[in-house]
C-alpha cells in the first residue's frame, strides 16, 4: 500500500478539524525541529570550522619556513646527530636556492 493511503487511512479516524489541528501541530513541530537545526546546530558548526582554519592555520605555521627545522629537532624521529647535520645542511641549501616551501 502506498505512503499516502496510509495516510488517509489514519486521518479517517478523526474528523475534518481534527484532522486540520493534527496537521498543524505534526508540520509546526517540523517546523521549530527544522529551525533548531538552523539556528542552534549552525552555531556549533560555525565554531567548529572557526576553530578548524585556526587550527590549520597554526599547523601551516608549525611547517612554515621559520619553524620546520625546530620541529624536526624537538620530534623524536629526528633526534641522532646525522639527521641534524642533514637539517643543517637543508637549511643552507634552502637559503642559498632562496626556497619558500610550506
């Protein structure tokens, strides 16, 4: 049986203006659902995506040119000496080639 003859079924069981109050509060209460979603939800998602371009942001400038070499040195993978000397010479390099990299 189709969505809307079950429907009218259930709607046969009250009268006319029963029926017209049913569908107002039923389609009101969708109504108030819809703009709590709008308004409340918009809200939470709004800082949510303002603090994830911060958060992006910060992350950009944790690899930006100033501070990528200080965060190979404080991580635990980059910590023996050859790896330094590689960064050091990474540095030389990308400041003789004039290297922007993000």
């Amino acid at each position: 049986m189709a969505k809307g003859a079950r429907w009218i079924l259930f709607f046969q069981f009250f009268s006319a203006k029963g029926a017209k109050y049913f569908l107002f509060l039923f389609f009101f209460f969708y109504f108030f659902l819809f703009l709590f979603f709008c308004l409340f939800l918009s809200f939470y998602l709004f800082w949510f995506f303002f603090i994830f371009y911060f958060l992006s942001r910060f992350i950009k400038h944790l690899f930006s040119r100033s501070h990528i070499f200080t965060f190979l040195f404080f991580s635990k993978r980059f910590i023996s000496i050859f790896n330094f000397t590689m960064a050091i010479r990474a540095m030389i390099f990308c400041s003789k080639k004039n290297v922007i990299y993000y």
